[in-house]
C-alpha cells in the first residue's frame, strides 16, 4: 500500500516533464503563429515532428511571409513550405526572395517558381536581387586569363578593347539557362566581329558605341539567364599593324618559294648539262668505233681489188688536208676567243 503513493508521485512527475518539455516545445512556436496570424495550429507543429519537419524553420518562414503580406493565396502555405523543406529545398530563402520580389513588384515570380529554382542549385534571392539592382560583368572575364579583347580591323589595325555588360536576371530563363560565362564568350565574339566588320579602325575610335548598338542588337542574351541592358566600351587602345605583318610574312614567304622554284629550275638545267654531256660521250664512243672500223674497210677493200694503192694514198691526203684545216680553224677560233678577251 505505501508504493502506490510513490508511483503516483513518479507519474506525476514524468507527465509534468512530458508536459515541460511539449509547452517548452510547441506552446512558444504556437504562440508565435497565432499572435501573427500564421495559421498554424498546435496539432500541425506535433504533426510536424513525426514528418520530420524541423517547425521552427516553417513556423518562422510562414510568419515572415504573412507579416510581409504573403498569404495562402499567393502560394505560401504551410503545406506547400512542409513539402519544399522535406525536398530539401531553403525554405527560408525562398520566402525572403519572394518577399523581395513582392516589394519590388516583380510579378512573375510565384512560389512554384522560386521552389524551382531553388531545388535546380540556384540562389534564388540573389537572382531576385540581380533582378532589381542589374549587375556588370567584365569583358574578358577576370579568371580568362587576358587583359583585352583583340580584334583587327579592315584596314590591318589590332584594336584592344575592354569591356562591361550590365545585366539583370531573366527569372524565367534562370531554370536551364546559360550562365555569365556564356553571356562573356557572346559579347567578346560580338565584340571582335563588330571591330572586324569596320574598315579602319579610326571609325571605331571615333564612334565606340557602334559597338555597343551593333552587339546589342544581335540579342547575345538569347536562352541566358540573364537580360543585357547595355554594353559600354570601357576602354580601347591601338595595337600592332597584323596587316603589314602579315604581308611582310606573306612577302618572305614568297620570296623563299620563289628560291626553291629557282633552285629547281637550276637543278634541272645541270641534270639537263650532264645528260648532254653523257650523250656527246656517246656519240664520240660511236665515231670512235666507226672509225677503227674504216682500217678494216680500207685493208678488206685493198685485199679484194676493190680500193688500188693511188686511191689509199688519195685518201690519205684527203685526210690529211682535212685535218690540216681542222687544227687552222681551231686555231683561228682560239685566237678570236683570246682577242674578244
């Protein structure tokens, strides 16, 4: 009989530590909703533990949102906030960028869409940010690794051009859209093709905002995330003269097919010389053999009857003669080679 006192009295005490700890818990959470007009009940912050909803993070969520005028009616409920945190979505953030675009007007930006492109990686307050305060972007890129963009123009003159995009975010291209590093590659190809299209580069010192209209109205921000609202030429300088060196490489490379074509053409014409001398060769072999062949005729015809003794002696003189003129032609020859020396 004396325990029963005693288990009343612990009973007492672990209901008086449940109920501790549940006001501890949930009465201050509940409290908070209902002072500001959440709409939260006590029953939903107990449900909210065995769906393993952290309540602290949507109870604060949807009190922001009511106190900044978001209610049920524009997306924001306690079901939808439950089911974009079990998503594993930044329920707070996705509040304040709609807070944020509700200030700022912007109309369509919807919870749908902010959850979205919150699940999707993206910061959705910074694009909303982005959105009402446009941001610049260098052109090149300061992690491209180049101070400029190098473009040539017409007339053979490298410009050096550097530029800075404004530009504001596209919420309903921010989901599969292209980033900052696109928007850079089209303004620079922009950039260089614009500079290349002139034809002297005095016309684009002169007028640099040819430029900036010319890029501007080829729509480089197509399928981007982002919105351009301008391009300004920063700054532009005169480089080298690629036209004269291309030239003067174009000329030197000329010049050194021209000397091979040269050298070919010598080449043949001593392949040429030596075929000729070989063949003069030849042909004196030939003579030679024809003539040790005409003892053989001369001996043959004496023996047959056909060639008497006068007529060898009269051919002997005849060659003879015949030689005798040879050496006074050569003669001759040399002295007037030696005279027009």
């Amino acid at each position: 009989m004396k325990l029963l006192p005693l288990i009343l009295i612990g009973l007492a005490i672990f209901a008086a530590v449940v109920v501790f700890a549940f006001v501890a818990r949930y009465l201050r959470l509940w409290v908070q909703s209902y002072a500001s007009s959440a709409g939260i009940g006590l029953f939903d912050l107990v449900a909210m533990s065995f769906k393993k909803v952290n309540p602290n993070v949507i109870v604060r969520s949807k009190i922001m949102a009511v106190q900044a005028g978001l209610g049920d009616s524009s997306g924001v409920t306690r079901q939808a906030l439950e089911a974009h945190h079990l998503a594993g979505g930044r329920v707070p953030l996705v509040v304040q960028a709609l807070i944020a675009a509700n200030k700022a007007k912007i109309k369509e930006l919807d919870f749908k869409l902010a959850a979205a492109i919150d699940l999707a990686g993206r910061n959705v307050r910074e694009a909303v940010q982005t959105s009402v305060y446009p941001k610049v972007i260098d052109c090149p890129g300061k992690n491209s690794g180049r101070d400029s963009l190098d473009a040539v123009a017409k007339n053979g003159i490298q410009l050096k051009v550097k530029a800075r995009v404004t530009v504001r975010t596209n919420l309903n291209q921010l989901i599969g859209g292209a980033t900052e590093e696109t928007i850079i590659a089209r303004v620079g190809e922009g950039i260089v093709s614009a500079i290349g299209s002139s034809e002297r580069h005095t016309d684009v010192l002169e007028n640099p905002d040819v430029i900036s209209k010319t890029v501007l109205g080829r729509r480089l921000d197509a399928n981007t995330a982002f919105e351009i609202v301008s391009i300004d030429i920063a700054d532009i300088d005169v480089g080298a003269n690629i036209g004269a060196r291309l030239q003067a490489d174009q000329a030197e490379a000329d010049t050194r097919v021209a000397r091979a074509n040269a050298e070919g053409r010598r080449a043949m014409a001593v392949a040429r010389e030596q075929e000729m001398i070989a063949s003069i060769e030849e042909s004196r072999a030939g003579l030679v053999e024809s003539e040790a062949e005409v003892p053989k005729a001369v001996a043959e015809s004496l023996a047959t009857g056909q060639l008497g003794i006068f007529d060898y002696y009269k051919l002997r003189n005849l060659q003879a003669d015949t030689d005798m003129r040879r050496t006074i032609a050569g003669g001759s020859a040399s002295s007037v080679a030696a005279a027009v020396q």
